[in-house]
C-alpha cells in the first residue's frame, strides 16, 4: 500500500494536476438527476474495520464491471484507511482528475468533456496514511457525500450513469456506503435525430493514414469519440467543418466513430488498413 501511494503522489506531481469538479459540457446527463431513468438503490455500507468489498453488475450481462474497497490496517505506529474503486471491466471509465475519482456534487455535468480513465489498478476516493508522519489524499476526503460520473462503452452504445456515494476515512477505520446508481442509454434516451447520417461525411473509408470527418457547417463544433470493436475509446477529439484524424497507429480492423453534437448523437464506422 505504501509503494502504490508514493507511486500516486509522484505521478500527481509530475503532472501538475489541477482537479475540476465541473465541465462547462453539460451534456449528456447531470449527477443526482434521476427523472425518468431507473434508480438502482443499494444501500450496502462496508465497514473497513481490516477489508470490506462488494462487486457490482451494473449492466446485467453477468459479469462485474466495478468493486467497491473499504480497507483498515495497522500494525504499531503504522496505520493506513482508505476507500477506493477498482474498475473490472476493461470499457468501463470514470470521471477523473487524471487520477483519483472526482467527486461530483448534484448537478455537476457528467460529460463527455471531463477527464475519463480506466486502468487495472483501483482509484482511492480517500485515503489517510500514518508511517509516522501522516499523509492525507483523496477528493473525498472532507466531504465524503457526493456523485461519481461513469460511463460503459458498448459496439452499439455508451451508457452513462453515476453513483451515489458517503466516504468516511479515520486514523482508526474507513467506512464506504453505495447508496444507489442511475444508468442510461445515450441513444435512447437522451439524443433526437434531427441530424441524419448523409449530412456527415467519412473519407476515405477504408484508410491506413487519416480519417477525415465532415461536419455541416451550421454545426459549430462536434465531439469525435472513436472505439475499437470490443468498445474501448481510442481517442477523443473535437472541432468542426473537417476534423483530420491520424490512424496511422492504429492496428487493421473495424472502428465505431461516435459524432456528438449540441444534442444529437450519430454512429459511424470505419476499416484501418
């Protein structure tokens, strides 16, 4: 444990991280909103009194896509709380201020504009260390009361949603409740078609160098989200007009391109060479 803090502290100053709790993209859908959409209600709390986890399902395909982490040890002067997240599904991605969850408050957008990561290794939500000296970490940390942005990439579809959460983090323990979750379906439930598929333009198609993608010029600007075949985002960019994006990295195969703008969502595919 103390190896993976010094790793996480080292990286957060490497890369001189601002943490941003809010997007100016409010769009697709905002933390604490439920409306129409099913409220997946919870309500497990783990006691990290030593460890404490619970794995969740959250699209019912039967395999568990994230894991919750109440975790306690001492040992003399010694002493190490924390509550994290570990992502188990390689297309599923969190919120993040490039490395720790942030923590969103109602309201606060959940979009594609914010900072999404995933990675095999679990992200701490809060976490106080005592080896004598005493560290303290997290985005968690003095308000444990707040929302985590997630989204699952599919071939098909991306499904946002949030989760609820209350972090508690001592020098004697850690507590991590799971109120609930909200998830929706971006192409069902939030996107009108007002924008068909002949008013943007993929070229060339197949390609092995750059992928071109032209917008209507009444459209100001558009997000470009392209994923591999199995869902995982490759890259993400914007602009408008025509927007040139370099393949040559890219290994042979299918490519689904996501085309986000103002409030309409259009899938498109293409073959790299």
């Amino acid at each position: 444990m103390k190896t993976n803090l010094l790793l996480t502290l080292l990286s957060m100053l490497s890369l001189g991280l601002t943490i941003k709790a809010q997007s100016d993209c409010n769009f697709p859908m905002i933390a604490g909103n439920i409306g129409s959409l099913q409220y997946n209600s919870i309500n497990i709390t783990l006691n990290g009194a030593t460890y404490d986890s619970l794995s969740l399902d959250l699209d019912e395909d039967g395999n568990f896509d994230v894991l919750f982490i109440a975790y306690y040890h001492s040992i003399g002067f010694s002493k190490y709380s924390e509550t994290a997240i570990v992502l188990l599904n390689p297309n599923i991605e969190i919120i993040t201020d490039t490395i720790l969850p942030s923590r969103l408050n109602s309201n606060d957008s959940i979009s594609v504009c914010k900072h999404w990561l995933y990675t095999n290794q679990h992200f701490v939500f809060a976490e106080i260390s005592i080896e004598p000296g005493m560290l303290y970490l997290g985005n968690w940390l003095n308000q444990g009361s707040g929302y985590v942005g997630f989204r699952l990439n599919q071939i098909t579809d991306t499904l946002y949603g949030w989760f609820s959460l209350n972090s508690l983090v001592t020098e004697t323990g850690s507590q991590l409740s799971i109120n609930g979750f909200v998830l929706q379906s971006t192409t069902t439930a939030i996107y009108n078609t007002e924008l068909s598929e002949n008013d943007i333009t993929i070229f060339p198609n197949p390609t092995s160098d750059i992928l071109s993608i032209k917008i209507p010029k009444n459209i100001n600007s558009a997000i470009i989200i392209i994923t591999n075949i199995e869902g995982k985002t490759i890259t993400r960019q914007s602009g408008n007009n025509i927007i040139s994006i370099s393949v040559t990295d890219f290994p042979s195969g299918i490519y689904y391109i996501q085309i986000l703008t103002d409030n309409i969502l259009l899938n498109k595919k293409f073959i790299k060479q």
